[in-house]
C-alpha cells in the first residue's frame, strides 16, 4: 500500500528537533539504523536551544510559481529545505518492510526521486548526480527516521498503560502499537527484525558508543556546509575555517562573547569547545596556521587551510573530523571539489540556469 503517511499524520520533520548537542561529527546519524537513539536519552552538553542563530529558509524563491532551481554541494544540497522535502517523500511513500535503507528497491528510490522532481528543478545533464544526492539525504536519515517510529510507538504504548523504562525497546508490547498509518502487519515484521539479540547488541552498543563519543558539534540540523553558505553570506565575503569550526563546535556563551568582542580567535585560552577533542583541534589548527603563515594569516589569501586540516585530521572512510560526511573543500574553503556540482555563486552565473530563473539557496 503505497503512501501509508498522509500530511496530517506525518512524523515530525526529524532535522528540526534533534537535541543540538546529540549530532555525531560524521553528520548523518549512524549506518544500518543502529545508531537510532531508541531510549530517547539525551548523551550530555548543554542544550543551547539550537544554534542557527534563526537562521531558517523559509523563503522559496519560486520565481511566479516555477520550481526553485537547485544545485548539488558536496554529497548532499546544503539546504535544510530541500533535505525536508526528500525526507517528506520518503515518509509519504514508506510502502516495505524496510528496517534499513538497503532494503528499499531502487525502483522504489526512483519513484521518490520522481515526486522530488515536481519540487524542484536541475540542470538534467546533472539528474544521475542530482540523484545520487536525493539518495545520499535520505541515506543519512533513514536511521532517524526509524529511531522516531520507535519512539512513537513506545509512545503509544505509554499511554495504553504499558511501563517501558527509557533506554529499554520491549518490542513485544511496542510490536501491537504501529505508528499512525504503518498497518499492523508490517509494523510487527518491522519489530520481530528488530528483536533480534544481533540487532539489540549492536543497538545497545551504538548507544554506549555515542555517551562515550568526542565528535560532538552544535551545528544543530545544519550540515557543515550550510553553515558555511550562512557565514559567507553573513560576513559578505569567503570567511576561513576557523571561524566555522567555531560557528559549529564552539559552547555559546564563547560565541556569544566573540560577537559582542570581548575576545577573539587568538584567545586561544578563552575559548570554550563541546568537547576536549574540538578545544584541542582548534588550538592545534590555529598554532599551524600561526606557524605556516605568520599571526595575521587571515590576511593571506594564500594560505591552503585545507592542506593544514588534512595534516592534522585523516579522512576515516569518507568521514572527517569536523566535516563530517560533506565535501572538505567546500567546507574549508568554500570552493567546490573538480567533481562537485557547481558551486551556488558559480550557478547563479552560469548559462545552464534558465534565463529568468532563480537558484535556490537557503536564506538568512
């Protein structure tokens, strides 16, 4: 039964709410839906309320009711707007018994990708590479995803009367309470894959890992990329990555104090971090730039910040320490790898773009 979400009854919008201080450095959840956090459990940090500082792109440029034109960044779109609507599609066509990703049928995955195309509009020389990006969205999420129908149901059980300690999955009650619109049928197979000791060793392992993990970042929902589209837009200028590794990692009462100017990103000894392992990255970043490029590096234009990170943080299958999953290059410095899709600025100049068409971005 295809389309077993309706729009009155969706899950939440999973890149809105997350606790900030919950996110992992790889930026997409964890793999193979193990990483859900199934006890609802917040793994420490303080809560700032969110970091986009209200940052929100709530404004599509339609352009007369055309479908905003889009481009790919790194593996993904950096834009939360259009990250929902993949996520959206995804909800509204759950139409299997798919416990993770892989299990959902490519041709399934290209019928989604068909309703994301009467959202959105592309260059269709780059519709394999826009599509890859639709997939990579929904990859990312996908453990999310079935993490909150977990919680709904435990939910729904709650308030039948049933006790189900947090951190505790008890499918064998959980498996009678489906969320809204998930038929009974399927959400017991869903549950007899899930209760499995395979399956609930990894989970309770996925758990103890993320208490004990240093890759905590505040970026919220954000991806780091986006982050770095919003201080380029903000700063009017390509700002260099120390101050987006701050933007994302740093506490808020030492973002605060840098806007107000108390101090700035030489103090390195005033600057608060999440964790120990951004505080001691940053400074070590720092005291390289400082030794490669002089105290005013900022200044040179020159300077490869790239080369620097890369230096003092491997690349971990795909994954980088404070970037996550996305393209380093752009994130660093906020230009596009040679494989990339072209760039937000490059695309708004190019003759590809439909002549009176817009680009959509995310906007402050």
């Amino acid at each position: 039964m295809a389309g077993v979400f309706r729009n009155t009854t969706r899950l939440r919008d999973i890149s809105d709410d997350m606790n900030e201080y919950d996110y992992d450095e790889d930026g997409e959840s964890h793999q193979d839906d193990v990483g859900g956090n199934d006890g609802g459990e917040n793994d420490g940090g303080e809560n700032d309320g969110g970091e986009n500082d209200g940052f929100e792109d709530n404004s599509i440029e339609d352009d007369g009711g055309k479908r905003p034109w889009i481009t790919r960044v790194g593996k993904k779109f950096a834009c939360g707007r259009v990250h929902r609507s993949a996520i959206n599609i995804l909800q509204q066509k759950f139409d299997g018994d798919w416990d993770t990703f892989s299990k959902i049928p490519h041709s399934n995955l290209r019928e989604m990708f068909n309703s994301f195309r009467t959202q959105w509009r592309w260059d269709l020389r780059d519709d394999e590479h826009i599509f890859h990006g639709f997939v990579n969205v929904l990859k990312g999420r996908y453990p999310d995803i079935m993490s909150e129908f977990r919680e709904l149901s435990k939910g729904k059980a709650r308030e039948d009367g049933h006790v189900i300690p947090q951190g505790e999955t008890r499918f064998d009650i959980t498996c009678n309470y489906p969320p809204d619109n998930v038929p009974l049928d399927r959400w017991q197979r869903l549950c007899k894959i899930w209760n499995t000791e395979k399956w609930l060793k990894r989970s309770k392992a996925g758990r103890n890992n993320r208490k004990n993990d240093l890759s905590r970042h505040t970026g919220g929902s954000m991806g780091f990329d986006e982050h770095r589209i919003r201080l380029d837009k903000q700063k009017g200028k390509m700002v260099g990555y120390e101050l987006v590794f701050i933007d994302t990692h740093a506490t808020k009462e030492t973002k605060k104090r840098l806007r107000d100017g108390e101090i700035n990103v030489n103090d390195l000894d005033e600057l608060e971090f999440v964790t120990s392992r951004s505080k001691e990255s940053f400074k070590e970043f720092h005291n390289e730039l400082v030794k490669e490029y002089g105290p005013n590096n900022d200044q040179n234009s020159d300077r490869d910040e790239l080369a620097v990170w890369e230096r003092l943080h491997s690349n971990n299958r795909g994954q980088m320490f404070g970037i996550g999953s996305s393209d380093p290059r752009f994130v660093v410095t906020g230009s596009q790898s040679s494989c990339g899709s072209i760039s937000y600025g490059d695309a708004r100049q190019s003759q590809e773009v439909p002549h009176g068409s817009k680009i959509y971005s995310c906007k402050n």
